[in-house]
C-alpha cells in the first residue's frame, strides 16, 4: 500500500492554480527531494498531504485517508501518524525543549508522566540533544533548534516526514549535520519528503528528485 497516492490532482492557493495533473506515488522509506523555484507549489503541495489546503480536483489518498473528502475532525488523526518539520522551527519559547516535547504528548493522548518523560530523554538522545533538556528554544543555536524540531516530529513514531527547507537557514556544516539526521531516518524505513533549494543534498543522500516546474511536477 502506498503511502501517498495523488492522480490527476489539481491545486489552488487562493483562486489561482499552483498545481495541475499532478501523479504522485510514495512508497515506504524512500527519500524524496522537491525541487524548484520559490512559488512553485512545494509547500502548497505539503500543505495538501497533512490537510492544511484543500485538494481542487483529482484523486488524493495519504495513509489510506482519502484527502478529497476528509473531515475536520479526522486531521489530528492523520496528522499524528507524520512528522512535520518547518523552516522557522514553531518552537514554544516560553518553555524548555523537554516542555516543548512534552506538550505534544500530552496533546496527543499520552498520560503516564514517567513514560513520556523517559520517552522525550530517548528521542532527545536520537538526535544528539539530550543534554540541551532544561535549554529553552531562544537559548539554541539554528542547528540545535532544528534537531529539537526534528525530535518533535519523531515523537509519535511517524510513517513519513515532511521537511520544508530544514536546512534553508542553517550554514553549511549545521546542515551537514542535519541532513546526516534525516538520512538515517530514511535508512531506518521512515519516508522523508523534503523540500530543498540545495542541489548538492540529493548527491551527497541519494534520493528521488522531483522538480516542480511550470505547475506540474516531473
């Protein structure tokens, strides 16, 4: 069963058409490069896969929930079984990294404090932050806050992930080290579906390109 499966799919922002016949299959643990201009439908066609726009017209299922007619009520669902990674991090600065990661937790039905707390230590440790625990957000580096991203994107053990530009305002050794993370995620069988302006990432971490051109993808 593929994870992903758009055919003939249309996409508008705002009354204007960003995308048209899109085809789109995505398989397990694949690697998947969006690549194009800025305003070329990347976002737009993220934003469609965790139910954030509407699909216009065509055929649309993610993880089995068909996306043409899914109900309000149905996305945290969806939702909690994708990680998403944003470009400008959404971290809650008013509380620490281990809050920050506790809060979606807590927000998605986990109630044993002793379970969660020794799972938020786990993953803080998969991505090389166990230490930056008690740290809050504005206290981090770039690099640093986009691993604790990253930690909160694998917090329910995701089937894909979903990267705007993770790398987008990072100097190149931080990215470095961030795209070595998101590569072995995929190595370990999570999709990873990025959007990048980098064209070196996709040959330094082999992966599926698409381009995103004059509103269609090839």
């Amino acid at each position: 069963m593929a994870l992903i499966e758009y055919k003939n799919v249309a996409i508008h922002q705002a009354d204007q058409i960003v995308l048209h016949d899109v085809n789109l299959k995505v398989e397990n643990g694949e690697m998947i490069y969006l690549l194009g201009k800025v305003g070329s439908g990347k976002s737009s066609l993220m934003k469609t896969i965790y139910g954030a726009l509407p699909i216009a017209s065509g055929e649309a299922r993610v993880l089995e929930y068909d996306m043409t007619k899914i109900r309000r009520r149905k996305l945290p669902y969806l939702r909690r079984r994708l990680g998403i990674i944003f470009q400008d991090y959404k971290l809650l600065t008013d509380r620490s990294v281990e809050e920050n990661l506790l809060f979606v937790l807590r927000a998605t039905g986990w109630k044993d404090k002793k379970l969660m707390h020794a799972h938020v230590h786990e993953i803080l440790e998969q991505v090389g932050m166990e230490t930056k625990a008690y740290k809050k957000p504005y206290e981090l580096s770039g690099g640093e806050q986009q691993r604790v991203v990253i930690a909160r994107a694998l917090l329910n053990s995701p089937e894909m992930i979903l990267a705007d530009e993770p790398t987008g305002n990072l100097d190149a050794e931080t990215g470095k080290e961030i795209m070595d993370l998101l590569y072995a995620i995929s190595q370990a069988g999570i999709t990873v579906l990025m959007s990048t302006h980098n064209l070196n990432w996709p040959e330094q971490y082999p992966g599926r390109k698409l381009l995103f051109e004059n509103g269609k993808i090839h």
